[in-house]
C-alpha cells in the first residue's frame, strides 16, 4: 500500500517526523528538543493543570513554536478548525511538565471573567483574580483559544499584555500591578478571518497582530502523516481506508477553499469516523461524524466524492 503499516510505527514514535522533518526527541532529561530547538522542562510535580494523557504528530512549524516559547514570545497560531492548534500547545505542556490555563473563549467571555471580581468569602468581600493574573502570577503557560470570536474589551486588556508584559487591575478604585512571571507565557489561537465557513469571525489591525512577536500559520498535516496519527489514535487497522477517508478530507477541504463548499472535513471529524467504523459500516459511521454537520447542499456535493472515493 501506498503508506505501509511499518511507517506507522516509525512516525508515530517520533512523533510524526520523517527523514525530511525535524527531529522530536524526549532522552534530555532538562529540555525537549525539535530539530534545532529547545524547549526547557520543568521538575515534574502533581500540579493538576500539567495536562496529561495527550500525543501529537508535530508539524514542520512546531520548531518555530518551540522557539517562541523557549524565549518568551508572545505565540499566535492562526488555522482552520481542528488542524491541532490547542493540542499542539498541550502536548507542549504535557512533555515540559508546564501548568496550563486555557478558559473557553467565546464572546460571552468578559473582560471580569479573565481579570477577576470582587467576591464574598467567609462572610468577607475580596477580589479573586481571573485566569489571567493567576497564570501571569504563578507563571503558568495561558492559551486563549478563537481570539477573534471573543469580547472586544478583552483585547484592550491583551494590547497592555503584549506591550509591557503587565497588567492594570483596578480593585476598589486601587490600580493595581502584575507582573508577569518570567515563566509566563500567552498563547492565543484563531481562525483565519477570510474563510466564509467561519461565521462571526473578526480580522484585527495590523497594530494588534504585529504585538505578536511569533505568528505561525497551522494547516492540517500531510496526508501520509494524517493516515499515521488517525490509525495510532483510533486503532483501526485498515490502511486502505483510512487512506482513503484521508482522500475524502482533502478533497473537501480543497472545495472549501476555491468557495465550492461551505464546510470542512477536521482531523478530530476523522479520528472520530476511524473510530466508529470498527463498531458501525463506513458509510454510517460518516452519517453521524461528517455528514450530520452539512447542510443539505453540502452533504450532497460530499457524499458524491464519498461514493467516487469508495467505489
């Protein structure tokens, strides 16, 4: 087969790298390494937030991620829904041993959300800080994920983040200061602005892009790596369709992007379709993984390539 399952195990444990990839590599016992890159660790303790249980296939641009975080950049990754944008920076996280604060961002998201309120504790009002502060504070790695999908006042409070590495929180008509711990680092994910299929979706001024000192633009992984991490991650042994869900993908995905679609087919949308196919028949496993989310005109235009494909 075009992708043989013995490539499988090799990519996956280096973490999707092939010869012409930078290298993952886990044996320094101080620091994670990508290619020319690396990312220093922490001591490994209890802390709930280190995330867990989470593998990735790093893309080529990982290594730029790398480099960002290890000199404390501000980070923006902008790319289409399910490329891996957040797991990227979990799985970072999780091999570094780092805390990290990710609150759901989305526009009911307010600026005393992230900064904190005022709030009675024992009988006594006191301020309790926002995710924000506390992860600036303990120096904690923070991830805002759909940037452009949240509250505009939030963004005022991120232009004096990314100038000045502080923050001014008014408690009780005091300002007050914090300053972010030299292990603190932001992390903001988007979509892109100019695809239709994301609804509500702002573009922001070059002067608020420009504070990001590292942009990296995320796309899904290739289609022999894509076939590696959705038969390591799922378990199903079918190369020949898994190659072939691949196929479907990026060929929606490809529709999508000249406007022939208004939809697309997600990594996460595929995991979960190789899943349900060793329970379900392919077609039905689709039904309620791919298809279901379309509307009428796109499920057609879909299922027609879904039967060219699995002919």
């Amino acid at each position: 087969s075009r992708y043989p399952l013995r490539i499988q195990k090799v990519a996956f444990d280096l973490s999707g790298q092939t010869a012409s990839q930078p290298v993952l590599t886990h044996d320094n016992p101080l620091a994670l390494t990508y290619g020319s890159q690396k990312l220093t660790k922490r001591n490994k303790t209890a802390n709930p937030l280190i995330p867990s249980g989470h593998t990735h296939l790093l893309p080529n641009e990982a290594e730029m991620v790398f480099y960002a975080l290890q000199h404390n950049e501000p980070l923006l990754l902008i790319g289409d829904s399910g490329v891996g944008k957040s797991m990227l920076i979990y799985y970072l996280a999780q091999q570094t041993f780092t805390p990290l604060m990710a609150p759901s961002a989305h526009v009911e998201m307010t600026v005393e959300n992230l900064l904190g309120s005022m709030t009675v504790v024992n009988g006594n009002t006191v301020w309790k800080n926002g995710v924000i502060p506390e992860a600036m504070r303990r120096g904690y790695w923070l991830l805002i994920d759909e940037l452009n999908s949240i509250d505009p006042g939030v963004l005022k409070v991120l232009n004096e983040l990314l100038d000045t590495k502080k923050l001014t929180i008014t408690v009780a008509g005091e300002p007050r200061i914090v300053k972010a711990h030299n292990d603190f680092r932001l992390i903001c994910t988007m979509n892109p602005p100019d695809n239709p299929i994301y609804k509500g979706i702002e573009s922001f001024s070059f002067e608020f892009m420009d504070r990001f000192d590292t942009v990296v633009h995320l796309d899904y992984l290739k289609p022999d790596l894509e076939v590696v991490m959705i038969m390591d991650k799922s378990r199903y042994c079918d190369e020949g369709i898994v190659i072939k869900m691949v196929k479907f993908a990026n060929h929606v995905r490809e529709g999508m992007q000249k406007g022939e679609l208004f939809t697309t087919v997600t990594t996460r949308s595929l995991l979960s379709w190789a899943k349900k196919a060793k329970v379900f028949p392919l077609e039905t496993a689709a039904q309620v993984t791919i298809f279901g989310k379309m509307s009428q005109i796109d499920k057609q235009k879909a299922l027609d390539l879904y039967h060219a494909i699995f002919k």
